[in-house]
C-alpha cells in the first residue's frame, strides 16, 4: 500500500498553520530587511523591535513554512551528538558554551512569549544508549556535563536531561510575530536577487526593488539559492503523527542513535516520531518535501512497537541546514557588505535560534 496517498496524508504537517496572515509587499527602503519568515526570522524582528530599528521582514509562503513548523519541537540543550562526542568535536570550552546558549535559548525565548499558549512543557529529555558504543559516550556524558555545572542523570542504559522542553514550533513563531507591529511582516514576498555594493543593498522580489542599509538572511538551508557561496546543505528530515492513544507510551522528548531517531508523545495523547534519515543519508539530500515510503517504513515500525498499531494521522517532512562546522553561521556573509547571515541550524533551529538572532542584532 503506498503510504497516505490514498486519504491524502502525504507531508501533512501535524502542527496546524498559522491562522494570522500578513500580505504586503516588499518595502523600497528600510533600514534591516529580514529574509525568511521562522523561528530565526521572527526572532531576529523581537530583537531588532528591542532597539528600535525600523525592520521589515518578508517571506516568500507564510510564517512558520519551512523547518520552524515541521519538526518536532524539541527544545534541548546543545547538539544532536551527545556532550562527551561535542567535546571531541569542539573542545570542552566550545561545548560548555554551546549547552550554557542554548540552556539560556530556552529560557529567554520562553520569557519573549510569556502569556502564550505555545505547547510548552518542561519535563526534560532521554538519550537512549543504542549499543555499548553509545552507552559509553551517554555515561560519559553524564559526568562530563556534571563536572562543567549542568544537571544530567545516568542510569545504565539512558541520560536524562532535566532542564530539556518541547513546544509546538509554529505556535512558538506564531507567538512572537504577534508582538511585531503592523507592517513589519509581510508574507507572499519571494526574493530573487541581492547585491550589495556601497552603503546600500539592493534586494529584488520580481520587478520591485528594495534599498536597505542592512540585510539579514534567516533563510537557513535555503540559505545557498540566494547567495551559493554559503554553503548549508539542504537536508530533509521525515516525522509522522498518530491518533492519540490513551496509555502513556513515551515519558518525555526521546533521543537515540546521536539524534538520528527521535520520538515523543503531546498532552493530547498523540505520538510523533522522526528522524530514520541514517539508513538512507544520500536520498535524504535536496529541497524535496514530500515524504518517501523508504524512511516512512521505519517510523511505521516504531510506532506499531511503541503504540501496538496506533493511527497515523500525518505524515511530512521539512528541510533542515545543515554546515561543515556542525553549528550556526552567525555574522557577515564574505564579499557582501552589510549583509549578515543568521541560519544553519544543523536541525536544531528551535534550540539555538534566538540566542542567534540576539547576538547578530548585537553585531549590527
């Protein structure tokens, strides 16, 4: 049978969108123009409105489109490898500071949405061991993370994270773009050129021209279609949702095998799972949003073992970006005066977003 093509359930995202629309068109002069309408966008408009820099966002579809509302709103601390794998990746120093950003990430985003019904929940996260390779670097971990002044807690065969969230992302987006005054936001605007040279750039949606004294790419991995000298790679990951089931099946956010796999259950009872993308990594490259059979295949089976053969309600994908660094690319683009870059999020945007945004409001 192929999957949801008969009932229409192919890339149904389970998080419903946005309900406010914002049409307009693109500005002939602003200050900042702020391309891409998610969570980096949206943060970067909070931060720029904080200052009182006229600020004019634009989209090309509609907030939350993209990555920001097609994943599964996990709000963690750090990256997908486990704290003692970052350490040999980055440095201890890199890592304490990359778990301290994304530690205060969550809290501050939180605090800017305060009074919003975003789905947040703070019960914390598991990492499960998949093999003794992998139980090693979790209970090392453990330590590690301890020893550098965060709370975690091994017991054999998973680490538990206690200061770890989940949100519904696109509420989340929803949520500060309603702060953001009249105009500020403007859906349905696609650009399709940018040059910068002197004081001024010069960004193109069709036949309108826009003159801006800065220009910040919240893009992500679509980063590479506006300006191919940046190099996030386009990266598709793969969820599905069930009906709600009545038994708890899933505690808390779960991780395993280095984040590959991933899966946890809402207040409502339904059950989302992702991720899989280890056992097809070459297919799994490009823009292509649409769900395959192959990746669907696995995240049917953990369902049926976790769930017994609960529904599937949807099934969908988004396209994450991800860099050779393995973190965000924050700062100016090379060759480009006065335009900035705010994305590469390596599938972990929710976590690192609006620190992001704060800091490059803070370099411009």
């Amino acid at each position: 049978m192929l999957f949801g093509h008969e009932n229409g359930l192919v890339d149904t995202p389970f998080w419903a969108p946005p309900a406010e629309r914002y049409p307009g068109l693109m500005p002939d002069r602003t200050d900042v123009l702020v391309i891409g309408g998610g969570i980096a966008g949206v943060s970067l408009v909070h931060h720029l409105a904080r200052r009182r820099i006229s600020t004019v966002l634009v989209e090309r579809r509609h907030l939350a489109a993209g990555a920001s509302g097609r994943n599964a709103g996990f709000l963690l601390a750090g990256v997908a490898d486990c704290y003692a794998e970052a350490v040999r990746i980055f440095g201890r120093q890199k890592t304490r500071e990359v778990w301290s950003i994304t530690g205060e990430n969550h809290d501050r985003m939180l605090e800017a949405v305060d009074g919003s019904d975003v789905g947040h929940r703070r019960l914390g996260s598991v990492t499960l061991a998949s093999d003794d390779d992998e139980r090693a670097r979790l209970e090392e971990s453990s330590q590690l993370m301890r020893d550098d002044g965060f709370e975690a807690r091994w017991d054999g065969e998973r680490l538990f994270n206690p200061r770890d969230g989940e949100v519904d992302p696109a509420a989340l987006v929803v949520a500060l773009a309603a702060r953001a005054k009249d105009g500020v936001i403007r859906e349905g605007v696609e650009v399709t050129a940018i040059e910068s040279s002197g004081r001024e750039v010069s960004v193109r949606a069709g036949q309108i021209e826009c003159r801006a004294g800065v220009v910040v790419l919240a893009t992500n991995a679509y980063t590479s279609q506006l300006v191919p000298q940046v190099k996030i790679q386009p990266t598709r990951a793969q969820m599905l949702a069930s009906a709600p089931v009545l038994r708890s099946v899933c505690e808390v956010p779960t991780y395993s095998r280095s984040g590959y796999r991933y899966w946890r259950q809402l207040r409502g009872g339904e059950v989302l799972i992702g991720g899989w993308r280890d056992t097809s990594l070459s297919t799994e490259i490009g823009y292509d949003e649409e769900p395959t059979l192959q990746i669907q295949d696995h995240l049917d089976t953990q369902l049926a073992s976790m769930t017994g053969g609960a529904e599937v309600t949807h099934r969908w994908a988004g396209i994450m970006g991800f860099t050779d660094t393995g973190l965000p690319l924050v700062g100016p683009v090379d060759g480009m005066p006065n335009v900035f870059l705010c994305g590469g999020f390596n599938g972990h945007g929710m976590g690192f977003a609006f620190m992001c945004a704060k800091q490059l409001v803070e370099m411009i």
